[in-house]
C-alpha cells in the first residue's frame, strides 16, 4: 500500500484546484482579448527608452473613459519630458508650463486627459486643435501627430 505525505496531498488538491480554474477561464468566451494598443503603447515606450512605470493601463482607461484618442497623452509626454526622464513633479506632459505638479503619474493622466476632453479651451476640438490650443507652435503639433501615428504602425 502507498502511502501520500500530507504536503504532496496538499500539493495534489492545489494542481487539481489550479486546473479546474484554468479550464473555467479558458471556457469563459466573454473574457476579452488582449487589447491591441496595449502592445503599441509598450512598444512605443520602449522604443524610445523610456523609463518605467510606463503608465498604459493608466493612459488606456483615462482616454477611454474621456473619449479621447489614446495616442495623444502619450505622444506628448514623449516631446514634453521624454516619457517622464525629464518630468518635474509628476508633470510629464508640460502642463501650465510645468509650473503645477501631480500628486502621481496617474493622477496627472487623469487631470490631462479630462481637461484635454471636457476642458473649456478643448472642448469640442479635433485632435489637431487641441494641439495648437496646448501648444501653438507649428512644430510642435506636426511633432506631436508624427509620434501618434507611430503608435498606430
């Protein structure tokens, strides 16, 4: 007669539980797919050797729950502070100058992304407006668009 110590039983009744959940996750057709912009945004960031936290989730719900493009926050940041490297008080994204600060990183997306949304100057504008009203200059904006559709290839 074999006889099974209490730790592999233990072990044995958690493999057991760990398969039974994976086949219930994998079973679950109304579990969604990887979002693809997720992948675009890492690859984005990491091409230009930007520095961790990257922020995607954060950026993601802020420009899905305030309807706006996703790619925008995260191009600026790029031409802003080179994805935070250079960022003064959580402010990657040059607001007000980077006079102002952010409690955190996520916070600032937040505050940006809402303000770029449902803000007074930014309300109602294409993408294109809202740049030249962020930023006036030229340059900037076509930098700003160069960048948001390198997100996109």
């Amino acid at each position: 007669m074999t006889s099974f110590s209490p730790t592999f039983g233990r072990m044995a009744r958690g493999i057991v539980l760990g398969l039974t959940a994976c086949a219930a996750v994998a079973s679950d057709s109304t579990l969604p797919l990887r979002d693809p912009r997720v992948m675009r945004l890492e690859a984005f960031f990491k091409a230009y050797d930007c520095p961790g936290p990257l922020h995607v989730q954060e950026y993601l719900q802020a420009a899905d729950s305030h309807e706006l493009d996703y790619r925008l926050l995260p191009a600026i940041s790029l031409v802003e502070s080179t994805c935070g490297a250079y960022q003064r008080m959580n402010n990657r994204w040059g607001w007000d100058s980077t006079q102002s600060g952010f409690e955190s990183v996520p916070a600032g997306i937040d505050y940006i992304t809402e303000q770029l949304a449902e803000g007074p100057q930014y309300k109602g504008k294409t993408v294109k407006e809202k740049l030249f009203t962020y930023n006036p200059y030229p340059q900037y904006v076509r930098q700003v668009e160069r960048l948001m559709r390198e997100i996109e290839d």
